[in-house]
C-alpha cells in the first residue's frame, strides 16, 4: 500500500510540474523576435542545420535574466502532439532595463522527414528575480520541410570543367599529330618521272637512245663557227 501511495503522489506531482511549466506566460515588458538567417522563407531541408537569431528585448524597468532557448517540431494539425525535441541551451545571460540582447540558436531537422509541413515552437525561458519565471513563444507556427535541392554545386562544376578541359586537350594532341603526319608526307613526295613523250602523247622511253631524232639544233662552238669562215 505504502508503495502504491508513493507512486500516486509522484505521479501527481509530476501532472502539478507539467501543468506548472504549461502555464508560464511571458512578460509584458519583454519582447522576443526571431530570424531564420540560413532560410529566410521558412523552408527547411531535413538533416540540414537551421540557424536562426533571437532578439530580446526589456521594455520594463526591472531586470531580466535569459535562462535558456528550446525548440521542437509538432504535429501541425495538434501543437501538443511532439514530433521532434531539441535540446535546452542553457543561459544565464541578464538584460538590464531598456536593454536588448541577441542569440544564436541552431538546430537540425531529422534526415527521416519528408517534404510536407510541420508544426514548430521555438521558446525562450527567463526570470525576473527568483519568483518569477517566463516563457515566450517567440515561433509557434507551420514551417515546410523540403527535399535537398540537388543544385551545380562547385564539385560539380569542376568536375565538368575537367571533363571539357580533358576533351578539348585530347582535340588539340589529334589535330596537332594529323597535320604535322599531313605536312611531312607533302614533303616527302618525289617527282614522278614520266619518261620522254612525244607531243601527241606517245611513249617513246622504251626505244633505244639515239633513235628519235633531237628536234633540238645543235649548238656549234665558236671553233667550229670560226673554221667555216
């Protein structure tokens, strides 16, 4: 019996726990804003890091302290319904009267979402002194999870400008090999000898020298010009 009593009392002091920690409200003299820096339209890639930048503000004339920053994904249709927690950042940070503060807040969504919308708190924790504790939602709205966009990325596009670089070298090698190949032979052609032809197209190379008659008059030396005169 006594054991039994134990764990009703426990169970109902961590129900009183809940309900307290449900019902923590923020401050009129604070304000919190929220920047999604790596995705501005709230479209967020699963397994890629969000990161985001809250700003507090103390409108009033005590003195706050920003204990911690949470976030978690919800069902978008019932907020109370947890889909993903993400861890406390724990905080001790005091902002004076009229004083603002800024933090970073990261988190990551699972690899195992799909592309559909999700519901996502984001609460900042503070206190004014030690009675009074805060809680503001400073998200509480429906962001989309998106595929991971397969874009040019830069390894790509080396990669493809290797490719080029490779074809184009290879393009100018083969073109390089064939003309020079090209102008060698064009040097190395002899003269075709053709034989002694006759004017009307007849070969006469077969025939013994001397037996066609030169129709060139031959030339006398100036001794033999000299004897006949």
């Amino acid at each position: 019996d006594k054991e039994e009593r134990r764990g009703v009392m426990e169970t109902e002091e961590e129900e009183e726990e809940e309900e307290e920690v449900e019902e923590l409200k923020a401050s009129p003299s604070a304000e919190t804003t929220i920047l999604f820096t790596s995705r501005p339209n709230n479209e967020f890639v699963a397994g890629e890091m969000v990161k985001s930048l809250i700003g507090f503000s103390n409108n009033g004339d005590n003195e706050f302290v920003v204990t911690g920053i949470e976030a978690s994904f919800r069902y978008p249709q019932d907020f109370s319904y947890f889909i993903q927690n993400f861890s406390m950042l724990p905080l001790e940070t005091r902002v004076g009267p009229h004083k603002q503060a800024s933090f970073v807040y990261n988190f990551r969504p699972s690899e195992s979402f799909y592309a559909r919308a999700f519901g996502l708190t984001v609460n900042v924790y503070y206190s004014e002194g030690e009675d009074n504790q805060f809680r503001d939602a400073v998200f509480n709205g429906t962001v989309n999870i998106i595929e991971l966009e397969e874009g040019f990325d830069a390894q790509t596009f080396f990669m493809y400008v290797f490719m080029v670089s490779g074809i184009s070298l290879l393009m100018f090698i083969f073109h390089y090999v064939y003309t020079t190949v090209r102008r060698g032979n064009r040097y190395s052609k002899k003269p075709v000898e053709t034989g002694t032809q006759n004017v009307n197209g007849v070969d006469y190379s077969w025939l013994p020298e001397g037996t066609i008659p030169s129709k060139k008059s031959p030339r006398t030396s100036p001794r033999s010009r000299k004897t006949k005169k």
